[in-house]
C-alpha cells in the first residue's frame, strides 16, 4: 500500500478521537474519595463549630482546637486565654479570631487546591479527563488570583499553632496540679501533626531557603530547607492526617465534656 | 512462545480517522512499541510511528496508550490482562500528521521564546565556578528528555486550545525555573517573564504533568511552585519587599516585563552573536592565534531558513537537507579549527561603565 507524505502547514485539526477519554483503569476513584473525605470533615466542623459547648474540660484543661482561642462572651471561664471581646451570637464561631485564617490557609494550600480543583471543581477531574468547562483562565483572575495570598495565612497558621502548643501544654496543668492523661497525648499528638503539616507548606519550603539562589552561602538555610523538603514530600499524608486529627482531638474532648466516656488518666 | 494480543490503534490524519482492531503476537518482555513494529512488519505496514532510541531517553515515542500519556518503549505489555484490548492513539493535544504521529512544533515555538541563558557580566567562560549544592536543584531539570508528555496532558491547553498562545506549558516552567535557580544566571526578570509571557497563572497545579513524566522530575512541586512563590516575592508579599528594603539583600529589585518578546528562528537581537566561528576582524585573529581572545568581535549568526509560515521545516520529510538546519546556522561547519574557539559575551557591544 503506497501513502503520499503530508506536508505540516499552519493550523491543522487533532486526532479525531470519540471518545472523550480512553482511560481504563478507576480514574473516577480518588476524586470521589476526596469528596466523600473533604465533605464529611467539612460538616463535622461546621456542626461541631456552631455548636457552642463541650469544648472545654475543666477537670483536666482541655480545650478542643476547634474552640482556641474561645474568644466570645459566651466563653466558658478558664477557657478564654486571651480575653473575651466578641458577641456571643451564635452565627459567631468562639474561636472566630483564628478559624477564618486556618480555613483560607488550608483553602489556598497547594494540595488542597489540587484536591479540590480536581474532586469538585472538575479541572480536570484527572489527568488525560477532559475538565468539565467550557473556558479556563486557571488562577490568573480574580478570584482565584487570590490563592496567591497563601503565603500570609501560612504565617497566621504559624501564629495559630503556637496557641494551640500553648493549650496542649496549658492542659497537663490541671486545678489538681501536674497530670496528664489520653486527652493530653491525644492534644499533643494533634499538635505535632499541625506543625508538621505547616512547616511542610510549599510557601514555607520557599521562604525557608527555596528562594535563594546560593545554598552554599546558607548552609543553615540549607540545611532547614533540606528538612523542610523532606517534610514537603510528605504534605498530602499530613494535609489528611491533620483533618482526621483535629476531628478525633475534637471529637475526644467533646466526649469527655459531655461524659460520654471518662478520660484515662495515667498520672493525676 | 507468544500469544496473541488485541490492539486498537488509531488510524488516520488530519482530515479524519478512527480506531482499528488489530490482533497481533506478543512476546515475553516486550513493549508497546515492540508490538507496533510488529504490525508494521505484518498487517499494518503503512502505520505511522515516530520512534528513535527505544531506552526511553530520546522522547520520540510520546503516544496514549488505553488513554495515558505514556512513551511506548517504555511501557511493558505485562502490564497489561492477557485479555485486555490495548488502545493506542496518538497525542491528543497537537496536531495529527498521520496516525501516531503528531505535530509538536508548538513546543518548539515555545522553547524559542523562553530566555536562555545570560551569562554573568563579570566572569568570563573559563572562570565558572559552582558548588554543587548550588546546582543541583537546577540539574534535576535537565533530565527533561522532551518528550513533550507533560505538554501533552496539561488541561490548560489540551482541553482549551483558545490558550496555547498564552501558556508555554509545564515543561518550558521548568526551564525557566532551572535558570531562575541557576547561580551564574544574570537574568533578572524571569518570575515576571513567566507569570506574564508565559502564563505561569494558567496552571492550577493539578499535577498531571508530574503524573507522567518518564524521567519523574517533580515538575509541579520542584519546578512550578517555587516559581509561583517568587512570583509572590515580587508581586504579593510586602513582608519580603520591606525586607530587602531594610537589609538591602534578598534577590534583585523589581524589574518590569513588557510583551515585547521575540520569537522565531529569525529574531536575531542587536548585540547577540554566535559562540561559535571565527571573527572577521583581523586584529583579533591576530591576536587569537597566539591564544584563547575571549573578547574578540564574532560574526552574527546566519539564522536557518524558514518556511512560508515563517517556521522551521522541521520535517526531514519535506525539506531540502538530510536533517534538520544547524542550530549554529548554516555558516558554521564543525569541527571548528581550534583557534576559532572561542566566547563572546552578550552584552559585548554595550558600552562599559
């Protein structure tokens, strides 16, 4: 069979192929888990945010990080580590100083904005799947040009988590004096994973040594960065990891709160 | 001893096509282009196919196979049910020219408007100096075999074509981020250069372009995110402006990037010449006889010939010569004689201050 060569010129058509995607295998899978998983968490927060008490417990001084700092006049007493300025009205969240930050710090993060561009927003659902719009101007307009502001919620995340050390260590102070007990380990626990998953920020990565041209000149920015890229690898396992220990943090002291269950105390 | 496996492979160019079956053998330990060799030695021998080095280092064999970006020699059919039918078409995102084989010249534009690189002002060739620790973030770049898969599976253009001439694609971000990192690069705007001519906004970082890249640079976490946050040093972060105000350090002061970027073989810039040949000035030939004259007077470049759409015929197919035109141009031969090697600068011709 004898073919005649065709010469390339200008403006010529793609593939005529069918089918919008010839993928094979369950593409479909991790953008529906990421909306089952982002959409429970999203409801648990909302319900447990707007739901006013057994946030705090005395007895042991577990404050949940839902609830930190609690800044409404409808604070429990001891709760509010910082005063009590705000209404109490109940379309004000107790912690409303800090949850919008950590809210637009996790909306804005490079993974989050990965996950939901392709589990809800379907840009592209996945890779080599048509996404579902007819025009794309991606983060170059407003307001998606806003997701370049994450850098400043990274450093009001940085703020935020050093309230909430302050309340996991506040909370192995008890009225009975020194003490801890599940609740603390769970509190502490908690804590460490949040910082894990805000050193690991892109934009941290980047202000850490990520920016410099020269590492040889900043051997201690080197070497940060070098640790901070090693928890960045690991930004997505901490993004879910964090969710599912804010929600179990939250979860625990709202038990032992309404005592559903008593805390195992292991020292006082 | 083999089996027989099923194939669909697209068939067609530009005025249309469709997939056809095909039942081909198959043996242990080959792959996708193992097997399309195989049907163009049996049933399919007109089937078009651009292949080169079969190692997965020459990008040639770029293709979809049961819908994934993939370079075919490197994708093994043990991978794939005994009785599954294996879909193979050619690249969605370019132009078809025949069956398998699409036309990625778009890149080849794009590469030609990305800045190269500017050598530093004060160091002459010779006298580069690097740490390792400096480069190597760059050198994870340049493992980029072009293969043009990331290119391909970008939903920004593969999905909207409205936006090719606005976005150069992942594959030329980690260009300009291999040179933005690189320590002797002089170049001082290429944040602003790819947020506003190459349209670095348009990404959304979803990743696919790390997805299947064959050579597993992390395109998106290495190369596209810390551009956009230099991008954010420069446009959005006061904190970081007030800083180099303060400490007069951090990296250069803003500088500003107009449209007025050239692209083509043809756009030879006042001032840029060859690094290659020998000069038409005979003092300086005097001179560089007697050794290496790194300052000497080169001629301009001769650019490639371009066709009647103002490109490079890069088709051996149709044009003139056995391959494509010289880089160099068509005034330099090689071997260069020894005494024509040689550097200039630049910004030889700007007056010195």
């Amino acid at each position: 069979m004898t073919s005649t060569a065709t010469r390339p010129r200008g403006t010529r058509a793609r593939a005529a192929i069918a089918a919008k995607t010839l993928r094979t295998d369950r593409w479909w899978f991790a953008p529906l888990i990421t909306v089952v998983g982002l959409s429970a968490w999203v409801i648990y927060a909302t319900v447990r945010v707007f739901m006013h008490k057994w946030y705090w417990v005395e007895e042991f001084h577990y404050l949940t990080p839902f609830y930190s700092p609690c800044v409404t006049d409808r604070c429990v007493e001891n709760s509010a580590h910082i005063g009590t300025f705000l209404p109490g009205w109940w379309i004000i969240p107790d912690a409303a100083l800090t949850l919008p930050f950590l809210l637009l710090f996790r909306l804005t993060c490079y993974y989050y904005r990965k996950a939901y561009y392709r589990s809800f927003w379907l840009t592209p659902p996945a890779c080599a799947v048509p996404d579902g719009h007819q025009a794309y101007s991606g983060e170059t307009r407003f307001p998606l040009l806003g997701q370049n502001l994450h850098r400043y919620f990274f450093y009001a995340a940085a703020i935020i988590s050093i309230i909430n050390t302050y309340d996991a260590i506040y909370a192995f102070h008890s009225p009975k004096g020194f003490g801890f007990g599940l609740g603390n380990l769970i509190l502490l626990a908690n804590v460490v994973m949040l910082w894990a998953y805000t050193i690991s920020c892109h934009s941290c990565r980047h202000i850490i040594g990520g920016r410099l041209k020269h590492f040889s000149k900043h051997p201690l920015r080197y070497r940060a960065w070098t640790f901070v890229s090693w928890l960045n690898v690991r930004h997505m396992q901490l993004a879910w990891i964090t969710l599912g220990t804010l929600a179990l943090t939250d979860f625990y002291v709202m038990a032992v709160a309404a005592h559903w269950f008593d805390d195992l105390r292991f020292i006082n | 001893m083999g089996t027989k496996r099923q194939f669909r492979i697209w068939r067609g160019d530009e005025s249309g096509g469709d997939l056809q079956d095909y039942a081909v053998e198959v043996n242990e330990g080959e792959v996708v282009l193992d097997v399309i060799h195989r049907l163009q030695a049996t049933d399919a021998p007109d089937l078009a196919c651009r292949w080169n080095c079969k190692a997965g280092k020459c990008g040639s064999c770029s293709m979809e196979i049961n819908g994934k970006p993939r370079l075919s020699c490197m994708t093994r059919m043990s991978t794939f049910e005994d009785d599954e039918t294996v879909t193979v078409t050619p690249l969605r995102t370019f132009p078809v020219i025949r069956d398998l084989v699409t036309d990625v010249s778009f890149n080849y534009e794009k590469a030609r408007e990305t800045p190269a690189f500017a050598p530093p002002a004060d160091v002459a060739p010779g006298e580069y100096r690097m740490q390792q620790v400096d480069v190597e973030r760059s050198q994870e770049f340049r493992k980029c075999i072009e293969c043009y898969l990331c290119q391909n599976v970008c939903h920004v253009i593969r999905d909207h074509e409205e936006n090719k001439p606005a976005f150069s694609g992942p594959r030329f971000f980690i260009r300009a981020a291999e040179l933005d990192m690189h320590p002797l690069d002089a170049k001082t705007d290429r944040k602003e250069y790819a947020q506003s001519e190459m349209g670095l906004g348009f990404c959304n970082i979803t990743k696919c372009c790390t997805e299947v890249c064959p050579e597993h640079i992390k395109i998106t976490d290495n190369g596209i995110i810390p551009m956009k946050e230099r991008v954010v040093d420069r446009r959005y972060d006061p904190l970081v402006w007030l800083g180099s105000k303060i400490f007069r350090r951090g990296q250069v002061p803003q500088t500003s990037v107009t449209s007025e970027h050239h692209s083509g073989a043809g756009s030879a810039q006042s001032g840029v010449h060859s690094h290659a040949g020998g000069s038409h000035d005979a003092r300086s030939e005097a001179q560089a006889q007697k050794g290496v004259n790194w300052h000497r007077q080169v001629p301009h470049p001769t650019a490639p010939p371009l066709d009647a759409n103002g490109k490079l015929p890069l088709t051996e197919l149709t044009f003139d010569k056995a391959a494509a035109p010289s880089p160099f141009g068509d005034d330099v031969t090689f071997p260069l004689p020894p005494e024509h090697l040689n550097f200039a600068h630049p910004q030889q011709d700007q007056p010195k201050h």
